[in-house]
C-alpha cells in the first residue's frame, strides 16, 4: 500500500504544480490526515509509514522546482504549519515553539518536521496552492483567491483529495483590462 499511497501523492502533487504554474520560492501548503488515507475518521488512527508515503511522493517534486512545502498540523495544534527556517525568513513569519506528534499535530506535520533541514513551526502562513487531503481544512493557509484545481487522482489511499491554486485579486470593474499571464 505504501507505494500505491506515494505514487498517488506524486501524481497529484505533479498535476497541481502543472495546473498552479509557481516560481521558485513560492509555498505550497497541504494538509494531511493518515486516518483518511487508511480508510478512518479523520483524526483517529494516524499512521507515520502513510504519512511518509505521502511526503517521499511529494516533497522531491517541490525540492526539484525550489518551492516551500508548507506541512499543516492537525487542530491539536490549530492547524498551525511547519516549514523551513529560511521560508519563514523570506516571507517574515515568526517562528512559535512547537514540535508536532504523531497525535498532537498529525503524522505528516511530524514526517515533515523530521525530514526539513531547519523547521520551525508558524501559525499561519499565506500560500500559493495547496492539496487537502482527507478534509484537513486547508483553505485558511491560502491566499485569498483560491481557485479549484481538478486533478485526475480523486484519492490518495481512501483520502479525498480536493486541491487549489491561487490567484491575485481581478480589480477594476467591467472597464478594466487583465494580464492573463499571472491569473
């Protein structure tokens, strides 16, 4: 089942980064439940190998095209994110002190805080695109135009996948002219 689960998240991840058109730097924030993925609530059964699964599918992708992952942690800790030192840095986030669990900030926050050069723990953070899988509620950590993406991998295990892109604010009115490049 592992390899189906990180294959699964590489080919998703792959479709949203296409769909997303990032630039090195940018953040792409998911949020993961290993209860969802092996069929559970949310919540109730979280599993280290899935959580890793997901994350050997996904985070090579990201290293490869310089992007940040942003690592949600569960509501224990109020969904709070785990990322690098230096993407904290570059956008001025300030670091809280926290280190996620396996139950107290989920399995994929923890996999991510163990695999991350320099992680640090912020409450909020303001990303480009993101992959929610399993109904983690990822939409607070999104920009503020977020549109869907519609992949063709529907579950990660028996996890939904739902994912998004974002985009600047369109302003102006019916007069007003778009650069369709950036939307």
């Amino acid at each position: 089942m592992m390899d189906t689960v990180k294959q699964q998240a590489q080919q998703a991840m792959q479709e949203l980064l296409e769909a997303a058109r990032l630039q090195p730097g940018e953040i792409v924030v998911v949020g993961c439940s290993s209860s969802e993925i092996a069929g559970e609530k949310i919540g109730t059964h979280s599993n280290e190998a899935l959580a890793q699964a997901v994350l050997d599918g996904i985070y090579p992708l990201l290293q490869a095209r310089g992007l940040a992952l942003a690592a949600q942690c569960c509501e224990h800790l109020n969904r709070a994110i785990i990322i690098e030192r230096e993407t904290a840095e570059r956008y001025g986030l300030e670091p809280v002190n926290v280190v996620p669990q396996p139950k107290a900030g989920g399995s994929f926050a923890t996999a991510a805080y163990r695999r991350f050069a320099h992680p640090v723990a912020v409450e909020e953070v303001r990303a480009h695109c993101g992959m929610d899988i399993g109904g983690t509620l990822i939409g607070m950590h999104l920009r503020r135009v977020a549109v869907p993406v519609r992949i063709s991998v529907r579950k990660i295990g028996e996890a939904v996948v739902l994912c998004a892109r974002t985009r600047p604010k369109f302003i102006g009115g019916a007069r007003a002219v778009y650069d369709e490049t950036i939307s």
